[in-house]
C-alpha cells in the first residue's frame, strides 16, 4: 500500500503543472532568470530526469532511510550544485509527533469518559440520565468540529484566558524557536510537559467532544445487548454485586465492537486533527501538508511524499495494533475474522 | 357469537410487505418524521424559496448595503430595516457618525442582518448557499451510491479475483484521512473542473466538490451492498432465475438489487450529512467552494479566515450572529438527517434497544 501511495502522488505531481525550480532561483521582482539558472536549478532538484528515474531514485534513497530535503527554504550550498535545506524526515517526524499527542491524548480523553458515561445511560434505560446523555452526545455529533475549536479557541482561550489558545510546546527539552510550517514566521518558544499539556487541552477538548459522542452511544448498546445475555444472570445468581458485575464481566465484553471502531476510525481521527491543527496552529501533519501543498512558489514535492508515507505507515501499524488487541481480549476473533465485516457507522 | 361457519376477516390479516411494515413503523417514530417534515421544507427553502425571499424583501444576496454596518464595521444583527442604497456613507466631520442617507432613501428588511463588512443579506446568503451545500452534499452522495453499488454488486456477483481486487481497493483507501486526500487532490486537479457549470445549473467549483467526495466515499456503499449480496448470492431465488434463464444483470437489477435498497437509504441520509460537515470543513480550509459563489462553509470562512489566511478576531467588529447562523443551519440540517437516518435504520430492522 505505501508504494501504491508514493506512485500515486508522484503521478498526481506529475499532472500538475508545476515548476520546481522555483525554490532556487531568485525570483524577486525585477530579475528575470536565465535559462541557464533554472536548468542548474532543475538539476540541483533533481527534475531534469525522467519521472520514472525520479521515482526510481526516491524508492532507493527511502531504502535507505532519507526522505529527501523539501523544496522549501532549500538554497544551494555556496559554489557548487548540490543544494541543502530542511531535511524532510526529522521534520514529518517531528509532525507525527505533534499530531499523535493530540489525537492519543484526545481519544484517550473521550474513551475516558465515553465509557463511564455510557455505562451509566445503559444501567438506567429510558430514564431521563439516558434520555439527557442521548441527546447531548446528538447534539455533539452534530456539531462541526471546526465550530467547536474556533469557539473553544476564542471564548476560553483568548477572551476568558483559561487556556492557551494555540501554538505547541514541545514534551521534551526546550526548543527555543520554530517556524510556523505556513507563514515562515518564527514562533517564541516554550517547553516542558506542563506547557505541553496546558497549550494541548483545548485541542483534546475539541477532539475528545466529537469522539466522545460517538463511543458513548456505541457503549450504551453494546452494554444493554450485553447486560441481557444468560453469563450476567449466572454472575448475578452467584451474588456477585452489581459493581462487579459491570465492571468485571459487561464491560470487557463489550468493549469487542469499540475497539474495532476505534481501529477504523483512524482514518477520520486524522482529519478531525487536521481540523483541530489549523485553528490552534500546532505544527501536526495536517499543518504540514497544508503548507506543502499551498507555498507560493510551488507544491513542495518531497515534503508531500513524507507526509504520505508516515501516514500509511500509522495507519498500517495503528490497524495491526487493534487487531492484536483485539485478538488479546477475544481469542474467539481469531476464527470469524470480524473486523473486516462491520458495515457502516453507529453514529 | 354465532357459532358454525365462522368467517375470518382476512383483510386486516392481509401479509404486508416489508416495505409497508417499514413505513408503519417509521411513522411511529415522531423524531424521524419531524425531521422529514424539516428537510422538506429546508429543500422548498433554498430552491424555491430564497427567490421568493427576493422578490418579498426587494433585493437579492449580493446587494450591498454600506449602511448596514456601522462604523468600527460591525454588521447589524437580525430583523434590522436599513437604508436601501448601495452609496457608501461618509463620516461627518464634527460627530464622527456616519452621514445620514440622502431623504428619501427607503428603508429595506434584513430580516437576518447584515454579513459582515459589505453589508449582504445573511438570510439569502444563507439560502442561496445552503443550495451550493446541499447540492454539494446530495450530489456526492448519489455519485458514491452509483459507483459503490455498481462496483459492489459486481464484486460480490462475480467473486473470484474481481471481488479480491476490489475488496482489497477498498480496505486500503477506507483507511487512509479521506479529508487530507481530497485536499491533496484537491489543489493538484480540481483547476480545470471547477470551472465547469453544466450550463449554469452548478455554480463554480461545486462539480469538483461532488467528484472530490463522491469519489472518496463510495466505499462504504459498495462494502455494505458486497456483504449483502455476498449473503444472498446463494440463495434459491437466484438459482431459480438462473434456471430460467434470467442474464446476469437482470438477476442483479431484478432480484438483487431491491434487497439493498433500504440499508443504502439508512447509509444515504448519514452520508449527506456527514459530507454537508465535510463541505464546511475542507472550505473553510481554503480548498473547496471559493468566492463569488456561496456556501455554508464559505460564510464560516468569510468571518474568521481560512486556515491559510486567518482573520483576526476583533472584538468591536465581532457579530456572534455571523457564526450562530451558518452553524445553526448545518447543526439543524445535520441533526434531522441524523434522526431520519436512525428512524430509517429503526423502521427497516428493529431491535428492542429503545
């Protein structure tokens, strides 16, 4: 699947019309560069070969290890022709980290709190805690994910002052400056873990709310299908008090078609971040790519690639995870293959 | 009662199909049919209606209405009747208010205020946009449902390596952010697409929109109409037909087909809403519908920016009418599709969960 990825974004770039050679020439105003320039410019880029060399190229060098140097900010080394610039690989890498926080601390959050929450409307049927927990999880469906974080970012964040309202502070170390992937603008640093976790609430607000909705609703059923099933009774009938009863024998059993929802909801995981990204303006994938594919000079080729890949990459290891997962809490999985069948979401 | 022959009534016994037991208990079900009654009306609304709106208030969306805002730029708020001239007021030198209209100017209805610095009618933009949403939405549905149940049918019918391929196909791209695809595919292709209008019966951009999601989303259809044919493929209906005689595709029209048509209706109304959601987002972020034309994501992005190029807050010009308005009419129109949906999914196959 990662080649198919990488193929098809080489052939996407390839129709577009986009020239390169842009990022190394001097473009200011008033200077019209030579042909000589921009061919010397293609070449340091490498797009003076054929495309299927280029591929060819990129798939050795990724044997390796290097993901390349972004088109971006590359400037050539002083008297020759090689060129040098932002390494893509520590940069997507650093990216993925920034959005893992957010999506990891977010579903964290709302796996939290769906569950209990869930459980609770699910022992009390059609009563109005039920009733109530319903409708707010519709409500929170409904709602734009990208209205929540504008209206989180603007009322808290910047007119209440309860929380920070943007920027990353990296977990580790401090990184005095980084430059916001969009704009080139240098942003005054911060660090450490509570900086890092204060600037990253609102984010894992935001994201826990939408998700929060979903799994509570999702753990309701699967609690109320299985509170009807003969094992509870016999648990009950042996005395088993009901605390116990929940917690040690409903909930593990349910939580089957949870995770499974979690594992396929990778995918829309990532696009709510991306979402969550460009209002609080953390550095994550999503800002990234943004900016790969909007700077003014051109689509910034290798930086698009990376992302690509490290994005496959999670979801393919994110599955597996689930899976084996899935498979340590239910070994029964393993014969029926369940996860490849589920059919459409519970909203 | 008598006793000897007694006849049994059979017309109130009579076997009802699936379809009439369906649509007995979706009327049951008061949720559903409020929201029904909703999306009706919110579809006689945007088409028919914002016209009427038109030609009832005087003036269309992109009328300006400079009066309407008032110095530091804040749009008036709703049911306001403003000056109706498009002249741009000065500022008076000694009150530093803005010049008086000239007399005789009359005076129009807003009936949702203004939409920011230019002074638009918020209630028609809303309308005029909610029809680039909705046709937005609804269009890639229906272009996800053609191709998902045509591929899925196919796979599922033939099997062997036609089904592995496709089925393979499909695991892999559900996998993948379907938002951060369309917006890479987004930038590269859509140029020449959008400019297609299909004889002015689109707007601008709105085509690649509907082939952008349409063509990301048709998994979910084709999986859901390959599970279930897969089931039936079986069955002694179809070798019935096959034994008459019945070709291929009349067996997947005739026999199949009707099978699928209710869990693709609870998929359908869920995915408008979700690519009504989606439509909002990826304008907001700069890469759909761009202006002139309307939609509900764009008037979000109108008053705070894309993510490219953000607004920044100002508080004497903030008007929480100009986020409340779009957001409530994606929030209503999300949340009836929600319940009809789960209405539908209820009436077509109900479990004791309520």
């Amino acid at each position: 699947m990662l080649l198919v990825l990488t193929l098809l974004t080489f052939a996407l770039y390839r129709a577009i019309p986009a020239n390169p050679a842009g990022f190394l020439v001097d473009l200011s105003p008033g200077h019209v560069p030579k042909p000589a320039e921009i061919a010397r410019a293609r070449k340091a880029l490498g797009v003076d070969k054929p495309i299927w060399e280029q591929y060819g190229l990129y798939l050795w060098r990724l044997a390796h290890g290097d993901l390349g140097i972004a088109y971006e900010g590359t400037s050539f080394v002083p008297l020759t022709d090689e060129r040098v610039g932002q390494p893509v690989g520590p940069t997507v890498v650093h990216a993925a980290m920034v959005t893992g926080s957010v999506v990891l601390g977010g579903a964290l959050f709302a796996l939290l709190l769906s569950i209990p929450l869930g459980a609770i409307a699910a022992s009390r049927p059609r009563s109005l805690t039920d009733r109530t927990i319903l409708v707010v999880t519709l409500v929170g469906i409904c709602t734009h994910p990208l209205v929540v974080a504008l209206l989180l970012q603007q009322f808290p964040g910047r007119q209440w002052g309860l929380a920070p309202p943007g920027n990353y502070c990296p977990f580790f170390g401090s990184a005095p400056t980084t430059a916001d992937p969009l704009s080139g603008r240098h942003l005054v640093g911060c660090a450490g873990p509570g900086a890092w976790a204060s600037h990253l609430v609102l984010p894992w607000i935001t994201f826990a709310l939408f998700f929060l909705a979903i799994y509570t609703r999702l753990v309701r059923v699967r609690m109320i299908e299985v509170m009807d099933e003969p094992f509870i009774r016999t648990a009950a009938a042996k005395g088993a008090s009901r605390r116990r009863i929940v917690r040690h024998h409903a909930l593990r059993n349910a939580m089957g078609p949870v995770l499974t929802l979690v594992g396929m909801d990778v995918g829309l995981a990532l696009g709510i971040a991306l979402y969550i990204e460009s209002v609080y303006r953390l550095p994550g994938l999503g800002l990234t790519t943004l900016g790969a594919l909007s700077g003014g000079t051109g689509y910034d080729l290798p930086m698009i690639l990376g992302v690509v890949l490290v994005i496959g990459v999670v979801i393919v290891v994110a599955n597996f995870l689930i899976d084996l997962i899935i498979l340590w809490m239910d070994p029964r999985a393993a014969q029926a293959g369940t996860r490849r069948s589920a059919v459409g979401r519970i909203a | 009662m008598a006793a000897g022959t007694a006849t049994i009534d059979t017309t109130a016994l009579a076997a009802q199909s699936p379809s009439r037991l369906a649509w007995r208990r979706l009327r049951r079900d008061r949720a559903a049919l409020v929201s029904a009654g909703f999306l009706v009306f919110l579809a006689f609304a945007v088409f028919a209606g914002a016209p009427l709106l038109g030609r009832a208030v005087g003036h269309g969306p992109n009328d300006l209405f400079p009066y309407a805002v008032n110095l530091a730029l804040k749009p008036a708020g709703p049911w306001s009747w403003v000056p109706d001239t498009s002249t741009t007021p000065g500022i008076d030198p000694k009150t530093f208010k803005q010049t008086p209209p000239p007399a005789g100017t009359g005076k129009t209805l807003l009936v949702l205020g203004a939409d920011g610095p230019l002074g638009r009618d918020e209630l028609q933009r809303l309308l005029y946009g909610g029809r680039v949403s909705l046709t937005v939405a609804v269009g890639a549905t229906l272009l996800a449902l053609l191709i998902g149940t045509t591929l899925g049918t196919l796979a599922a019918y033939f099997g062997g390596w036609v089904d592995s391929v496709v089925s393979r196909f499909t695991d892999l791209v559900m996998a993948f952010p379907v938002l951060l695809l369309a917006i890479v595919l987004g930038t590269t292709v859509s140029g020449k697409v959008s400019d297609v209008t299909l004889g002015g019966a689109l707007n601008k951009g709105v085509l690649s929109l509907i082939l952008l999601i349409g063509l990301f989303t048709w998994f979910y259809p084709a999986r859901i109409v390959r599970s279930l044919i897969l089931s039936l493929r079986r069955r002694e209906f179809v070798e019935a037909a096959e034994m008459v005689g019945a070709s291929d595709a009349k067996i997947m029209r005739t026999h199949l087909f009707p099978h699928v048509i209710p869990a693709l209706a609870v998929w359908a109304t869920l995915a408008v809403a979700t690519n009504i959601m989606l439509e909002a987002g990826i304008t907001f972020l700069g890469f759909g519908i761009k202006l002139p034309t309307t939609s509900w994501g764009s008037m979000l992005a109108a008053t705070w920016g894309t993510v490219l190029a953000p607004l920044p807050y100002n508080a004497s010009s903030f008007s929480p009418w100009l986020t409340i308005i779009p957001s409530a009419a994606i929030f209503f129109t999300v949340l009836s599709l929600t319940l009809l949906g789960e209405g539908l999914r209820e009436a077509f196959d109900p479990r004791g969960v309520r």
